[in-house]
C-alpha cells in the first residue's frame, strides 16, 4: 500500500506520451489529472483501491488502452449522458 494522494498534471504528465503501464493501485487518490487519458500509448491503467469519485471527463486520448482497472473506489454507476 502506498500513500499517493496526488498525480502531478500539466506539462509534466504530457511528456510521459511513451508510457505504456501505469499501476497506482492501493493510494489515496481522489482524482486524475484529464492529462493521463490523453497519454497516446498508454494500454494498462490500474487504479483499483483508491479513492476516486469518478474518472476525467475530457474526450481519452489513449487509442491502445486495452486494461482499466478501477474497481475499489468511490465511483458509481456511469450512466450515458
């Protein structure tokens, strides 16, 4: 279990555009920055275990994702808008 509480955003979170796997399973994040789902070559996003309300709502940029895990938090049913 870690204690991430926080993802840095912005410029910093862009110039990751070749990270394929992000596991931040087990933290206390309560929200993600809209610039992870805009990582094009990110195929597994694990974060199960946290504390997330619910998930950016930004157009998701990520073409390859092909895992999202993000079973143990606080999001409900999604519903189409």
């Amino acid at each position: 279990q870690n204690s991430l509480a926080a993802l840095p955003g912005g410029a910093a979170l862009a110039k990751a555009e070749s990270l394929v796997e992000l596991v931040l399973s087990e933290n206390h994040l309560s929200e993600l920055p809209p610039e992870l789902v805009q990582l094009p070559s990110l195929e597994v996003l694990e974060v199960a275990g946290n504390r997330l309300a619910r998930l950016p709502e930004c157009p998701w940029g990520c073409q390859k994702l092909r895992r999202l895990d993000v079973s143990d938090n606080r999001i409900g049913p999604m519903l189409p808008r």
